[in-house]
C-alpha cells in the first residue's frame, strides 16, 4: 500500500498552509522566503492540488477518481470534489473529535476503532450519508486513549453538517457538507482548472 512518509510541517510550510489545518498546534517562527518570481498558472493550479491531496492526506490516483466522480454528478465541480472528500470516514471521525489529526484518524478507522450504523467500518474512504451514525466500538470506548480524546477534544466545535453531543462516543451525519463547512482556503476551480486541461 502506498503511503505518504513526508515531514508534515515541512510539507505545510512548502504548500503554505497553516500546520493548526492538519490537526497539529506546533507554530513556526520562520517566516516563508518570499520569491521574487511570479507563479505560473500552472504552477498555482498544481499548487492547489497537492495541497488538498495532502490536506484529506489522498494519493494521486485516488484524488483523480474522486475529481472524474464529481465531474459525471451535476453541479458545480470543484464544489462536489470538496465534499466527497468531506464524507471520507477518516475525515468526518477527526471532524467529530475522534482523533487529533487526519493521519490518526485514518489508523484508528484501519484497526476497525469504529462503526457507521452499528456495523463496523475499516475503510477510511468510505462515504458516508446523511442519517449514517458513527460510533466508536464497544470494546474500544474503555480504553484510556478513546476516554481522553473525547475529554480533550469532546468541547471542540463540530460543523453544522455533523451533529455530536458533548462527552458522547457517537455522532451523526445531519446534511450532506456545504462549501463554506470547509474550515481552509482553498480556490477549488484551480482543481477543475488543472485536471479539465
């Protein structure tokens, strides 16, 4: 299985993104050299891509079947794009407080720590619908490290599409996501931009 290996803070640094977007409060106090030189349209387009790639933490080809996907679905491309990334299980387990970042949340669901409508789910792509209840499993939820995460993050705010009451080991999925739940800048039409070439 592929697997991406990069240091992340390096990565959010090269990308330009904020390392608080990938689950980690580690700051910087180097400040990005700023290049002289203007970015091509290319270069800002594929920029673009590989920071939501890294972001949803995709694999090329993967990201290319979710972007072919959203083409076929009517609507506004880049929009769909951007939710059926949200409504990975790996996405919507770290959205819920489950984990502290999307690369542990897409172990946690790989060791099968969780259930979408009482049956348990290994698959961290899987799509979840509206109406689709995750849960942590039974056995998992006496253990030290689930009992902490829903202390420590059990206050975080969810997004209006996910609703999670406080110290709760499950959560629901109310509505399908909108562009504006998605908590980092992002210029989706560079994607579609990029891949309608």
């Amino acid at each position: 299985m592929a697997k991406n290996t990069q240091p992340i803070l390096k990565r959010c640094k090269t990308l330009g993104i904020s390392p608080a977007v990938m689950g980690i409060s580690k700051e910087t106090k180097r400040q990005p050299k700023q290049s002289r030189r203007k970015q091509s349209d290319y270069a800002m387009q594929l920029n673009e891509k590989q920071k939501v790639k890294f972001i949803y933490g995709v694999l090329e080809t993967p990201f290319r079947n979710y972007y072919e996907k959203a083409e076929k679905t009517d609507g506004k491309t880049g929009e769909i794009l951007l939710q059926l990334l949200e409504r990975r299980l790996d996405n919507v387990v770290f959205r819920l407080g489950f984990a502290k970042t999307r690369r542990e949340a897409r172990q946690l669901t790989n060791h099968g720590h969780f259930t979408v409508n009482g049956k348990k789910v290994n698959i961290p792509s899987y799509q979840v619908k509206p109406g689709d209840v995750i849960a942590v499993c039974e056995k998992s939820r006496s253990s030290a490290k689930f009992k902490a995460l829903v202390e420590e993050l059990g206050a975080t705010a969810t997004p209006k599409w996910l609703d999670k009451e406080k110290d709760s080991f499950e959560g629901k999925v109310a509505a399908m996501p909108q562009r504006d739940d998605i908590d980092f800048e992002v210029a989706e039409h560079l994607i579609v931009e990029l891949y309608s070439k």
